[in-house]
C-alpha cells in the first residue's frame, strides 16, 4: 500500500476466515479469476494470423493485439497496492473482474483491428489487479495454517494457464471463431464476481484517503509503456539497429530512474519501493523473477521449434506441454502439504533442481524424436512446477504485513510479468542469433569440394531429384539442424542458469507456510 509498513501492535484486526462451503465455492472463485486474466495473455497468440486474416490486416498490425494488452496491463499491475489501499481489496478486485469480463465482451464483438486494440488496451488496464488481488484474497480468507493450500490454487492457475493458453486458443481458432477466445470470459468472469461480491463484501479491507501521485505515476506510464512497445516490436524492428528501438530504451531507462527516486522521496508513493528492504521479499522476487523467465522463455520456444521443424501444428504443439499441467495440478496438493512442514527454501531448491533436469533432458532432443520422447522432460518440469510459487512466494511474501500484503503482491507480480516480457522478447531472438552460428558452421562443412557435399547430391539426383531440388533439400536440412542445434544450447542455458539460482535462495531467512520467519538460516 501507499502507506509504511505498520508495526504489529498497530496492524488492523483482520476478519477472521471463511470456513466449509463458503471457503470453497469463495475459493474456486478466485482461482477462477486468476486463470481468465493467465489465459487471456496467451490465447490470442496463436490465433493472430486468424485474426488479422479476418480483420484484413497484416501480421504485424494483428500483433498489436498482443502488445496493446500488455502494456496496459504492465502499467496497471504495480498499481494494485495502492488502489486496494485507498478502495478496498474486495471491492477492486470484484469491480476489476468485472470490468475485465465487460472488456472481453466487446473484443469479442470487435468489428476492425482499431476496435479490437482498443478493447484490450482496457482489458489490460482494468485487469491489473486481479492475479495480485486473488493472491491476496486467498491468503486472507484461509488460516494461516492452510496458506499453503492457498498459494496452491493460486499458484495451479497461473502456472497452467500459459499452457492451456495456446492449446484453447488454437481449437477454438481451428473450429469455431476467434471471437469466441473472448467471449468464453464472460460467463466465468459474472461467476467469480458474483461469488467473490457475494461471500466478500462484508469483509472489505480498511481504506485510507491518501493524495494520487501524479508524478509518479506518470513517470510509470512512460517507463513501463517505452519498456513493453520496445520488447515487443523490437525483433520485428531487428532491435538496436532502428533508431525508434533505441528511442524507446533511453525513455525507458531514463524515466525507470526518475521514477525510483520520486518513489523514493515521495510521502504517498503509488508503488511503495520500500518493501524491498525487506531481505525475504527482495530476494524472493529476484529468484521468483529470473526463474519464471527462464520457463516463460521455455514454453514459447519449444511450441515455435515444433511447429517450424518438427511439423507440428498448433494445437498438437500445445498438447505436447499439456502433460506438464495435468502433473503440477495433481502434485501441487501434495506440495502443499509437504509446505506446511518444511522449510520453503527446501521445496524451492528442489523445484529449480526439477526445472534444470527438464532442461538439460530437452537439450538431448534429436530430429526423429517422438511425441513420448518429447513429453518425457515436460512431466520432469511438471513435478518443478507443483512446488515452483507456493514455495518461491512463501519466501518472498512470509514476513509481510497483512495490510500490506496486496501492496507486496502486486509490486512482486509486476516484477514477475516484467520479466516474462523480456524472455517472450529474447528467447526467438537468441535463437535466431545462435541458428545463424550454427548455420554458418555447418555450411563451411558443406562446400562444393567437400564429398559429403557431392555424395548428397549424387543420392538425391539418383532419386530423381534435379540439380536445384538436391541442393534445396540439402539447405533445408541443414537450416533444420542448426534451427534443432539452436533449441539444444538454449535448453542447456537454461539448465545452467536455473542450477545458478539455488544459492540465491538459501541467503533468504527460513521461511513456512504460515508465515513464520526464523532469523536463523
């Protein structure tokens, strides 16, 4: 919140928890609002060409479909902490799900690309507090002996949204119609707003008049809006190399600095940087923020390498992930469990030791590989992601105010959405670089002179092949190798930067589920 952290003897009362039916239906509810906001960030990315073929509009015109949603949403995320502290937790979350199911509506009935932009850009905007505020609500409405259990529901639908994402939003393309990856919003988002209203009203959360900080938040607009247009255009620009890109880093840069010293000095900041003096949360977010980029960065480049290589349509692509999910939601119960009794440092070692076997298992991947060889890594990464959040936010989040919790949860979570905006923007185009190198090696094998160059020819001109299809069979296999070459170092990378994150952890406090904080490690 915009307000300092209280002290213990000054913290507000909270109410006490729900309890049987109400704690259930209240719960599935919010998990529910969770998963929208997750699965509309994703959905739309496979059904682009379906769109913009529909709309009559270029791809590069359809991906502002994506861009527009989230740079919104980049703005209005770190702002939950203080529309929460000023409105009231309850009622934010319930008027944002709201007007993000309202939102969904009319990008389903949008009748030109201008329509449809515009529509998400408000999507993105008003669903900026609702992964923070579901996150917040489900610890306060469970004990603190079950908050485990919370940050499991929780942490089950953010992870298996971006998965489910793609596989939903490529049926619903191939079989139905692209308006219908919005509309299917709208029965799911009246649900849980009317359960969470319902259930919730009477337990709003205490509100303070604080003045708006209108510099500060300018200054995140500009920042945070400069930062999200140059990682999403910035391939397509080829980075560093037009001059808009770099226009766009320096806005970035510059107005990212002036806005951490306003926030700094400022009485009644609209993100209050102060939390991460807390040792816990800073280091927590840090782990939390470079390990789901690292996965973020995973999961769209293997459904891209299978579709461009491996043959792969959309929707088979997806499927191959899909395994990954079913074994998170099945273990991540058990996960929470094992949370109420052991030290989250434990569970988040072992989650990031899972996530670099799946990756180096991946980086043993051939080009005949079959779709059991393909999925075998991903129930290794399911069984990382059962443990991943309920552990990495118990650290971040254990020696938090309650009052603060939804300032901490938002400002953690912008983090985190950060940071898998700049894997979504790098992986592809790392990968690009590296297949270049891989290319350009391979080709210096292949040389007029060299007698593997010849033999390969000769078979393919025996087989009927002309001289001109020999030669382009040949450069399309050797393009697939290094692309296939290329996905192998970027899964090995990624296995040895995970590996590079466990010591990270073990400099935070000891932290369990129920919030307890142990000054010795």
């Amino acid at each position: 919140m915009a307000s300092p952290a209280t002290t213990a003897g000054t913290e507000p009362a909270m109410p006490p928890p729900l309890t049987g039916s109400t704690l259930t239906i209240t719960a599935i509810a919010l998990a529910l609002g969770t998963f929208m906001q997750v699965l509309d960030s994703t959905i739309a990315n496979v059904s682009l060409p379906t769109i913009a073929g529909n709309l009559g509009v270029s791809s590069s015109q359809g991906t502002w479909v994506i861009t527009s949603f989230a740079v919104a949403n980049g703005i209005s995320v770190p702002l939950t902490g203080w529309l929460m502290g000023r409105f009231g937790v309850v009622r934010v979350f319930t008027l944002s799900v709201l007007l993000f199911t309202f939102a969904s509506f009319l990008c389903g009935i949008a009748w030109n690309i201008e329509g449809l932009i515009g529509f998400r850009i408000l999507q993105g905007l008003v669903s900026g507090p609702m992964i923070p505020g579901s996150q917040a609500l489900l610890i306060m409405i469970f004990p603190p002996e079950k908050r485990a259990t919370a940050l499991a529901m929780w942490s089950m639908t953010t992870l298996v949204g971006p998965i489910c994402g793609p596989i939903l939003g490529g049926y619903i393309s191939d079989n139905y119609a692209w308006e219908w990856i919005f509309l299917i919003n709208v029965p799911i988002g009246i649900f849980c707003a009317f359960v969470c209203w319902q259930n919730m009203k009477s337990r709003e959360t205490p509100t303070r008049k604080v003045p708006v900080d209108t510099t500060g938040f300018a200054l995140l607009v500009i920042w945070v809006g400069a930062l999200q247009v140059m990682l999403d255009t910035g391939k397509e620009a080829d980075w560093f190399s037009s001059p808009a890109i770099v226009i766009e880093l320096i806005l970035a840069i510059v107005f990212f600095i002036a806005w951490v010293i306003w926030e700094l000095h400022e009485k009644n900041p609209i993100v209050d940087l102060s939390m991460f003096k807390n040792r816990n949360f800073t280091l927590g977010t840090i782990a939390l923020c470079i390990a789901y980029a690292i996965f973020f960065g995973n999961g769209l480049l293997l459904p891209v390498w299978l579709q461009s290589n491996m043959g792969y349509v959309a929707t088979w692509a997806g499927l191959v992930a899909a395994p990954s999910g079913v074994v998170a939601v099945i273990l991540t119960p058990f996960a929470a469990r094992l949370l109420g009794k052991t030290d989250a440092r434990v569970l988040a070692t072992f989650s990031l030791l899972m996530f670099a076997l799946s990756f180096f298992m991946r980086s043993g991947y051939t080009p005949d590989a079959n779709f059991t060889a393909l999925v075998i890594p991903l129930l290794v990464q399911g069984v990382a992601m059962s443990t991943f959040f309920i552990s990495m936010i118990t650290i971040s989040m254990a020696d938090v105010a309650p009052n603060q919790t939804p300032a901490a949860s938002g400002l953690s979570n912008f983090a985190r959405i950060t940071a898998g905006s700049f894997a979504a923007s790098l992986a592809t185009t790392l990968w690009d670089r590296m297949e270049s190198v891989h290319q350009t090696r391979l080709a210096e094998t292949m040389s007029s002179g060299s007698p593997l160059w010849i033999e390969a020819l000769q078979k393919l001109q025996a087989a009927g092949l002309s001289m001109q299809q020999a030669v382009g069979v040949i450069t399309s296999q050797v393009m697939s190798q290094a692309y296939l070459q290329a996905a192998l170092d970027f899964f090995r990378i990624s296995g040895w930067l995970t590996l590079l994150l466990v010591p990270l952890i073990w400099f935070a406090k000891k932290s369990m589920s129920n919030g307890a904080v142990h000054a010795a490690d």
